[in-house]
C-alpha cells in the first residue's frame, strides 16, 4: 500500500513538472522567479557600503511561488493547483481545497523593480547619500523567455556630514528655548545626515515650546537650512524659528475653565446634563455615577497654570 502512495506520488509530481506554469500568461506578462543579486557600485574610496547592501537586500526582499531564502527550491504547488485545477465551487470539498492550495502567479509587474530603485534612492538620499543613483535590471530565463529575476544596482557616492551645526536666535524669549547644549544631544558635528533623526528632532523642540505655554507653535516654523556649498561632502547645518510668525504663535497661554463632560455610552441625545464644580473643575454629567474626587485625579492640570501637551500633576499623598 505504501509503495502504492509513493508511485502516486511520484507520477503527479512527474505530471506537474511537465506542465508550464507560464503558459497561461498574458503576452505582456513575465513570472517573477526571485532577485538574481545585489551590486554595489562604490564610486569612491572610503564608502562603507554593508549597512547600505543590507538595506537595498530588506527592500528588494519579494516572496516568490513556493520560494525559500528567496530562491525557488521547492516545486511550486500552489501555482500548479491555480493554473490547472479550477476549484468547483459548487463542490464544497473541491472549493475549499482548491482555495487553500492555490496560489497566483507573481508577476514582475507585482514587484515592480523601477519603482523600488526609486524608492532606494530617495530612501539613501534622506540618509545623507545624496549623489547615489539606483536602478533595476530585469533578466529572462534563457530556457524560458515568461520567466524572469531581478538585478539590482546601486552606484553609492559618500555620504554627507554635518561639519557645523548653528542656532540662530533673534533675541525673543523663545529662541533661547531652541538650546544648543539640548542640540549637540541630538544632532553633533561629524554625524552622517539623517533626514528621519532631524525630522524627529525637530517635533521634539516643538513640543519642548508648546510644553512651556506657546499652545499654537508647531514643527514647521523651526526652519532647517543645510548649505552643501563647501565640498567635500561636508554640510553645515543651521536651525532657526521663522522670521515672521503670528502674533497668537509668539504668545503663551495659561489654562482658564476647565470643562469635564461626562457621559455613557446608552445616553441619548434628549438627556438632560446637569454641572457641578469640583475645585478649578467643571463636570458636566447626567448624575454622580463617578465620584467628583476620582474625576479630578485623572486631570493632571490646574486653572491658571501654562498650557502643557504633556502636563503633569504632583502625586496625591497616599
């Protein structure tokens, strides 16, 4: 009975390897087989391109047909069972199975390998590798024209470093709050450009502003000029606030009424709310299912203090 199964076994899988799993393509159509390889191409001396290749490797990482650490060693099953047995729906042993072996083709234009080379390049260029040119080529099998793996290049420049790192004040008490002492903790003199840790830098000064009472600041009016003028793939760095600003973004503003409104998820619109002051804290609710006292320890902040997007409240004595 065992020799039975394998002889089986053996026969559809002689069957299935003789059976193209292209033939079924469009004519503009070509059955993506996995990515041929990585090349890096430094342009200059000096270039450390492993963390770079790892990158290209993780972006460039597509699943094939019954592929394994991106290769295809195993028969793919699933593209068979999809190109030559069409589950009979009506049937719901043979949809069911149907549906759980198949699997459809993937298609060059499913990686779509210039897209990736684009998004390559600028991902490199956010990372300071501003002169690197990426781009894909697609290689057709020489035993089967459907059939097709993927190159990729990258001709890697140097990577730009901050070779100074300014900031400029106009002499308003909120620039003195853009610190240079709280900068160089962030971004220092001889780090490779980031475009993703200064983007980041950058939300966290704007929130340190607002924290201290500016509640209409935002990251867009700190300003980053890099100057790429002196050579050498070297770039100077300067922070700023906007020149002109609103009069409403250069105030700061302090906490007035404080409303708190209570509801349920089963009250209607018609009920009637009724208001009670607690200390500096006005609730509004439809009865005292939540005690006064629970609700003013839950908000960290108190009449007349300075705006906060973070505040904080002293911890009540035990």
């Amino acid at each position: 009975m065992r020799t039975r199964i394998v002889t089986y076994s053996i026969l559809i899988l002689l069957f299935l390897t003789a059976c193209s799993n292209t033939r079924f393509l469009a004519e503009d159509q070509l059955l993506y087989t996995g990515r041929q390889k990585v090349v890096i191409v430094e342009k200059e001396k000096g270039i450390k391109s492993s963390a770079v290749k790892t990158y290209v490797k993780s972006a460039t990482d597509v699943k094939i047909n019954n592929g394994l650490l991106g290769r295809r060693i195993l028969p793919p099953v699933g593209l068979w069972v999809h190109n030559y047995w069409k589950g009979d729906e009506e049937k719901e042993s043979g949809g069911w199975l149907y549906n759980t072996l198949a699997r459809k083709p993937i298609l060059i234009s499913d990686v779509n390998p210039d897209l990736r080379a684009q998004k390559i390049e600028s991902e490199l260029f956010d990372r300071g590798y501003f002169q690197t040119h990426a781009w894909s080529v697609v290689d057709t099998s020489s035993r089967n024209s459907k059939k097709a793996r993927v190159t990729y290049f990258v001709e890697l420049s140097l990577p730009y470093i901050y070779n100074k790192v300014e900031v400029l004040s106009y002499e308003k008490t909120m620039d003195s709050l853009l610190s240079m002492n709280a900068l160089e903790e962030k971004i220092q003199t001889g780090e490779q450009f980031n475009l993703e840790k200064l983007t980041r830098t950058r939300n966290e000064f704007s929130r340190q502003i607002q924290n201290l009472g500016y509640f209409y600041f935002s990251p867009e009016y700190i300003v980053l000029d890099a100057d790429t003028s002196i050579g050498n793939h070297r770039m100077d760095l300067e922070i700023q606030r906007k020149r002109e600003l609103p009069p409403e973004v250069l105030a700061r503003y302090e906490i007035d009424q404080i409303l708190v409104h209570v509801t349920r998820p089963y009250d209607s619109a018609h009920v009637l709310f009724d208001t009670l002051q607690y200390g500096d804290l006005n609730i509004i609710s439809t009865g005292t299912y939540l005690k006064p006292g629970v609700i003013d320890a839950s908000v960290f902040f108190r009449k007349g203090e300075l705006y906060s997007m973070m505040p904080m409240k002293e911890p009540m004595p035990g």
